[in-house]
C-alpha cells in the first residue's frame, strides 16, 4: 500500500519526538499502525530520520519522494547545520546501496546533486578557491555513481581537526586568539593535505591525517602551486626568507 504525504509527515513528527528522547519508538509504532503504516515501515521511518539528523548513514532505503521531503522538512525545522548532516547521510546511503544492488537510484541521485549544489554555495569559512569544488560534480566509474561534493567537507571533521591540532597555524604558528583578542577565538581555516581536485573517487575523510588547521596566508600561498605545496616545504620558504 502507497503511503501518502501526510502519513510521512506524521512519520517525521514522531521520529522528530523520537530523536528527541520525547517519544518511545514503541509509541511512535503504535501511532504510525493507527494511520495505517506496517510496523517494520515505521521503525525504518523513525530511525531513518535520526539518522540523517545525526549525519549517520542508514540502511534500510526510503522512497526518493521521502527523501525530498524529509531534507525540505530538516532545512524548515531545524536550519542549515543538519540540513548538511541529511545530505552526508543521503550521500553515506546511496554509496553503501549502490555497492550492495548496482542500482543508480536515479531519484535519490537527483535529489542529492540538489541539495549537495545548494550547500556547496555557501562555504561557512573561507577556504581556498582551488579547493572549492563549484557543483555537485558526478564523477562515473563502472555502474556506480560517486560524488565529490560537501561530504569531503563534513563539518564535523572540520571540528575534529581543529579539536585535536587547535586553532594555531601549522605553518606559521599565528594564533588570532592570541592577535586579536575574543573575535578571533576558535578563528582557522582548514586545509586538506590531499588536493581535492586531484581526487579520483570518494574517500573517508581522518581529520588527524588529511586534515590541518592554517591560518588565510598560508592558505593561500600552499595553493599557489598546482598540487598544494606540502606543509614543511613551505615553512622551509618562511625559515629561508
């Protein structure tokens, strides 16, 4: 039985309480079987979401017209930051789909390059243009569909690298903290060790690895050569100077 759009709404509502620990998944069941969802439906429903909200991948695949307004809704409720976690979620799903079935999911592509175009207009920190990949780019290898989009930017492994190395350049060693007082407290950019546009396929990102907290100038100036220079050769350019 085709379930229509307001029972996925009801579907989100619950899953909403749900995640917010306001809701027990047996009760947001019992809600969704009164209106006529099966039981197995309405825990992939529920859990789905709180899965896109957290930025998690998920498994048990959903319609691409839920998907649609499961993202719409995410953006409406609850702003542009998990709104970015929906997308690496939708992202994480139609890799790991892709590689259990071959299947394009069409649908559930469209919808991604959507919204992954979309986020990729607004970059919350400056970061260098050569790393700023313009589009949800599709990149065809085989039968499987890869994207190089905002998920090499997940904001959270944006956070797990300035958590471990902090906010002090790794290659001059500036502090803006330390420069300009409180308005440049938790202030870097972040740069990717592996260009990029060099990438040939998707990849996880280790924000311990790949991942390194500059400050603008230094940005700047390891993008002036085509692959990035290397950090220690550029702190070898300032000792010479």
């Amino acid at each position: 039985m085709k379930i229509d759009r307001s029972k996925y709404e009801e579907a989100y509502r619950c899953g909403r309480q749900v995640h917010a620990s306001t809701m027990r998944i047996t009760d947001a069941k019992r809600q969704l079987e009164k209106i006529g969802i099966n039981p197995n439906s309405s825990v992939d429903l529920v859990y789905g979401l709180g899965h896109m909200l957290d930025g998690h991948r998920y498994t048990r695949t959903m319609s691409a017209e839920l998907v649609g307004d499961y993202l719409l809704w995410i953006e409406r409720d609850y702003g542009r930051k998990f709104l970015k976690n929906a997308v690496s979620a939708l992202q994480q799903h139609v890799e790991y789909y892709q590689s259990l079935t071959k299947s394009p999911m069409r649908g559930h592509v469209k919808i991604l390059e959507k919204y992954a175009s979309l986020l990729n207009e607004e970059v919350e920190d400056f970061v260098s243009p050569e790393e700023i990949v313009k589009s949800a780019e599709l990149v065809e290898g085989g039968t499987k569909t890869i994207f190089v989009n905002v998920y090499e930017r997940n904001p959270k492994a944006r956070r797990e690298c300035i958590e471990h190395f902090g906010c002090i350049c790794s290659v001059c060693g500036f502090d803006f903290e330390k420069k300009f007082g409180a308005i440049g407290k938790g202030f870097i950019h972040v740069h990717h060790l592996r260009d990029l546009a060099s990438i040939g396929k998707s990849y996880i990102i280790n924000p311990k690895e790949d991942l390194r907290p500059v400050c603008p100038n230094c940005h700047a100036m390891l993008h002036k050569s085509k692959p990035a220079y290397p950090i220690a050769e550029l702190k070898e350019l300032i000792a010479a100077q």
